[in-house]
C-alpha cells in the first residue's frame, strides 16, 4: 500500500492556483445560491446584477465576505467593473497572487 504522501499530489505554484480558483468558485456559489430565484443554474458566466435577485449592496458584502474568506483586499475600481462570477473569482485569485 502507497504511503499517503505519494497519493497527494505535490502542491506547486501550478497546482495551488487551480485549487484556490476552485475554492473561490466554490465560496461564491455558496454564497450567492440563496439568491438564485430564476431556477437557472449559477455557472461562472452567470451576470451577478441581471442572473441573480441581488442588489448592490449584497453584491458589496459578498466581496466583503470574500475578502475576509480568503484574506484579500479587492481595490472598489476592480469591485466596480466585475460583471460575472468568473470576474469576481479571478478578481480575488489576483489579489491573492499580488499577497
């Protein structure tokens, strides 16, 4: 029987950025399943403002909530141009890389 160390995969700089997207991708749809009032499926192309029963506010304390997730700071000038959940996943993978 292998040893539990050679079935894990090493984490690397390649891995750890696939793992923390799925992670930020994860958090964001479990954050945002309570507004999901259309029956439609929340994917990473899925407009926050017009696919979701959200208004500003709660779009502002999702980030927050993401913020403290994930300890990043996201600037209000990239909070304010991300349009779709993959934006807002990549918006907090890139301020985690900036560390």
């Amino acid at each position: 029987m292998q040893a539990a160390q050679e079935l894990v995969a090493p984490t690397t700089a390649t891995t750890a950025v696939p793992s923390l997207q799925f992670d930020v991708m994860r958090e964001i749809f479990t954050l945002l399943a309570p507004y999901n009032a259309g029956g439609k499926p929340i994917t990473p192309q899925t407009v926050i403002s017009k696919g979701l029963t959200v208004d500003s506010l709660t779009i502002m304390d999702v980030i927050m909530e993401l913020e403290d997730r994930f300890d990043v700071t996201i600037p209000m000038g990239v909070a304010a141009d991300i349009v779709t959940i993959d934006q807002l996943a990549e918006a907090v993978v890139s301020q985690r890389a900036r560390g």
